[in-house]
C-alpha cells in the first residue's frame, strides 16, 4: 500500500513524551499498531477501519485524519495546537462501523 498525505499532518506527544508525526492513513495505521497506549476503544477501531478504507479509496483521507483525532483523544494524547481542525473538520465524530 502507499501513502496518501493528508494535508496536515497530525503531531502527537505520546505518553513517553516523544512527539510523533504522523502524516497519513498508512502512518496513522503503523502508529496505532505499534505505539497506541491502548488498543482498545470505540475510535481506536473505527480510526483502524477507516484508515484502512481510505488507503482502498473507499474513504477520504480527512475522513481517515478525523477518526485518528478522535483515536488520540480517546487514549489521552496531546495532539500539538492547530492540529485538531482541517477545513472546518473539528475531528469530533461517532464511530458508526
């Protein structure tokens, strides 16, 4: 699969203190597997499915972006200023899978 860039990347301190960016659905989907705090949850799912259907084009990629939002928060990540929002997109969104 390759990369499809979101156009903003999200930037995340982790629990350990690293910064993480992570600059779309394919690197959001590695970020989840391997370095999520909890890999359980309501938007943890729905951000791996998500991600996964906009790398097959059957989501859009700010779609994609949104539900890893919402995963970060669930698991009490900072997300760095000015990363929750893009094109009015406040990242807030039901997991309906």
């Amino acid at each position: 699969m390759y990369e499809i860039p979101w156009s903003a990347p999200v930037s995340l301190t982790m629990l350990d203190g690293r910064c993480r960016k992570v600059i779309g659905p394919l690197d959001a989907m590695k970020c989840l597997q391997s370095e999520w705090p909890v890999r359980g949850g309501a938007y943890y799912s729905y951000a791996m499915r998500t991600c996964e259907a906009a790398l097959k084009r059957r989501k859009s990629p700010s779609e994609a972006r949104a539900a890893f939002i919402c995963a970060s928060r669930e698991a009490f990540l900072t997300i760095l200023a000015g990363q929750g929002r893009e094109e009015g997109n406040d990242g807030y969104r039901r997991p309906l899978e």
